[in-house]
C-alpha cells in the first residue's frame, strides 16, 4: 500500500489536467483523502487526551509512592507535555492538520485546492469551492501559511503558454493580493521582476498579465511603493522584441500609471529617451518602447515628448533654431502613430522644426554651428550629418501625415498653407494658439 504522501502528489500531478472532467475528479479525491487524514489525527489526539486523563488519576491516587518514584512521574508527565505542545505547533503551522503529510506537501496542496476554486469550468470550480470549505476554516490563516507554494504555483501558471491558465492564476492572483495585501507584494516583487527577464516570451507574458492583476487588486499605496522597484524591468518588456510581450507590458504600465500616477509614465519615459541616444540595437528597442508608453496615455505623453526632442515652433519659423539630430527625429516616428488622438493642438510644435530640417542643407548652416561642430573635433563631414538629419525629418513628416485624423486634418492643412504662403505671423499663431487660432485658408 502507498503511503498518504504518495497518493497526495500523484493526485497533485493531475490537479492542472486539460480535462475538467479531470480535474472535478481530482478535487473530490484531494480533499477526501485530506480531510480523512483530518479525522485520523483528531481522532488519535482525542485517545490521547483520555490517555492522559487516566494517567493523571492513577497518579493522584498513588498516596503510598517513595520521593524518587513520585519524582520520575513528575519527568515523564512534563516530557509528554512538551510532546503534546509540539504537536500543536506543528498542527498550527498547516493550513488543514494532516500530520501524516510532509508540512510542504500539505502546503502544496493547500495552494492547489485555493487555485481551483477559479477554474474556468464551472463544476470542476465548484468541486474545488466545496472542498476548501470542507477543510478550512479560516481562509486568511490557511492562505498565509500556503504563501510560499501559493506564489510559486500562480506564477508558474501565469508563465504557461495556456490562456486559461493564465487568466485562472491572474483571478487568484488578484483575490490573494486583496486579501493578503502587503505580505504578499514582498513574495511577488522579486519573482515577478525575474519573470519579466525570463528566456521565454510566454512567460514574459504571462507575468505581465500577473503584475496587471496584482496592481490592480492592491492598495495605491503599496502600489506606488513597489512603482519604482518594478518600473526598469517593466520597461525593459516594453522594448521586447515580441509584440505579445510589449502589448502585455503596455497594459501593465496603464494599469500602474492609474494606481500610482503619471508620475510613472513619466520616469519610463526619462529612462526612453536616454537609450534612444544610443544608437544601434538600444536605440531600435527604445523606440519601440516609446511606442508603448505613448500609447497608454497619448494626451499625456506627446505634449512632453514634443517638448523633450524638438526645439520650439516659434524659434523654428524665425529661423534661430539648431536643425533636429536625426535620432530624435527617428524617436518621434515611432511614437506618432500611437499618438493620433492627441495630435489636435500640437501640430505646430511638431510640424515646425521637422519642416525646418527637412528642409535643411549644408549652405543654410549657421557659420558659428559649422565652426563650433569643427572645434569639438566631429568626424563626419557636416553635409552628411545634416543629411541625415534632414532624412529622418522628412520621414517624421511622413509619419505625422499617416497618423492625422479626420479631426486635426484641416488644422494641418490650415498650418501648412500659411507656411507656403510665406505668411510667418499666421503660422506663429497657430503655433502659439494651437486649433483655437486656425484659419481656413481661401
């Protein structure tokens, strides 16, 4: 015969099986056999303790015992004391009392019969409530104690290539958060951060999905207190390169910024547009990540983005402003076409100084810039790097154009027939004033 322990870990092997059908046998099964092992020990506690009521009279009725006999009962009866004692700490630090399992397993199953009970079938979900009700009964006590295994289990689920899966351990995920709160955030902090590094694009996913369920079920306080310690890797999966994974990291950071404040857009941003100085492959990840955070919140983000690449509108029409480095350029092409609802108000400060440099040549440079740039020694001829720049500028443009609306498209066009009217007061009211200011052209 097998001993308890094996037939509770063989059961556990069958616990995730693609069959509900599978998986409402499996939890009538686990909790049987659970709460038969209940019984068993109370029921060997309940001998025990008439055990030693019947000890205890024999003692008392001993009148005729010698000193050194009476002194031995008296040893024997606080060494069964410290017995009993152990088995009360050891049966308050299981979640069910099932003596007979290895405290781990029955922890293991403990977080495996909490998991079911969001089972995406309804009678596997029901078999799986019923028996959590059987043998707890005390939720919060159980769930802490089941912490641990608890947490491994969810994000071993949430890094499953399964949907269900992921959405079953996301619902538990969120319900243990809630209940749990502060405690829990220390477990998940570290594993989560980990996760969102992991070699497997399924997992990343999966533990975006998570984060998104945690943050969402937390209190903002310790959201906003963990913001900072998540942000990094979170936007290190914002610049993956599998779009299942910056999609899942963009819907994280949305449901972050909401909880703690823009504040966190903000620093992901920051973080951005220092890579996107880079060049090469750092440059190419962050501009996809720009695309992400921009989306979250294109009202937000454009405004800043704008002010942070480009140089003023109005400086840009007198002439005055320096031409846009070409990076710059290639960092608001990638986030314009997730920026479309916010372009009303904002054209002149975009259109402007891209205008500006496309158009730029190697004969419009400002003498003072050519001697400056030879003086700190710049190794590529200037031509070429104002090309270039130019080049990026002119393909902005072009992004700019794909992602204008019928909404801001008389505004454009508005802007850009007073420019090639050569009419600079109108273009710098329309810079200054925004949509407000425009004027239809005749």
């Amino acid at each position: 015969r097998g001993s308890p322990a094996s037939a509770v870990k063989a059961l556990l092997a069958k616990i995730d099986d693609v069959s509900w059908r599978v998986r409402t046998t499996v939890a009538g099964l686990l909790g049987g056999l659970l709460a038969t092992l209940v019984e068993v020990v109370k029921a060997a506690a309940g001998k025990k303790g008439k055990g030693k009521q019947i000890a205890a009279a024999a003692v008392s009725s001993s009148e005729d015992s010698e000193e050194e006999d009476t002194e031995e009962e008296e040893t024997e009866e606080e060494e069964g004391s410290g017995s009993d004692e152990s088995d009360e700490d050891d049966l308050s630090s299981r979640p069910f009392g099932c003596l007979q399992l290895p405290k781990n397993l029955e922890r293991e199953a403990g977080a495996a019969l909490y998991i079911g009970r969001f089972d995406a079938h309804s009678s596997a979900r029901s078999a799986f409530v019923g028996e959590w009700k059987r043998l707890v009964s005390h939720s919060a006590r159980a769930l802490r104690l089941c912490l641990k295994q608890l947490t491994a289990r969810l994000l071993g689920a949430l890094a499953d290539g399964d949907e269900d899966a992921q959405r079953v351990a996301g619902e538990a995920l969120s319900e243990v958060v809630a209940k749990m709160g502060d405690r829990v955030f220390v477990e998940l902090l570290p594993a989560l951060r980990a996760g969102l590094r992991a070699p497997e694009a399924h997992r990343r996913v999966g533990v975006c999905f998570g984060l998104a369920q945690a943050v969402r079920a937390a209190p903002r306080e310790q959201v906003r207190g963990a913001a900072a310690e998540l942000l990094p890797a979170l936007t290190a999966a914002l610049c993956d390169e599998v779009a299942g994974v910056r999609d899942a990291a963009t819907q994280a950071l949305g449901t972050l910024q909401r909880a703690a404040g823009s504040e966190v857009l903000t620093q992901a941003l920051d973080a951005l547009l220092e890579e996107t100085a880079a060049g090469g492959a750092r440059e190419e990840a962050a501009r996809r990540g720009l695309t992400a955070v921009t989306s979250v919140k294109p009202q937000a983000v454009l405004p800043a983005l704008t002010a942070a690449l480009l140089p003023p509108s109005s400086a840009s029409i007198a002439g005055r402003a320096p031409r846009v480095p070409a990076y710059r350029s290639r960092a608001l092409s990638a986030a314009l076409p997730a920026a479309s609802v916010a372009l009303g108000g904002n054209l002149p400060a975009l259109v402007l100084p891209l205008i500006r440099t496309a158009k730029l040549t190697h004969a419009l440079v400002d003498a003072m810039e050519a001697a400056a740039l030879k003086k700190e020694g710049e190794a590529e001829p200037l031509s070429e790097v104002a090309e270039a720049d130019a080049a990026a500028a002119a393909e902005a443009l072009e992004e700019l154009a794909e992602a204008v609306d019928e909404d801001t498209v008389s505004e454009l066009g508005s802007l850009l027939s007073a420019l090639s009217r050569g009419e600079l007061s109108a273009a710098i009211a329309l810079s200054v004033g925004g949509s407000e200011n425009v004027v239809e052209p005749a």
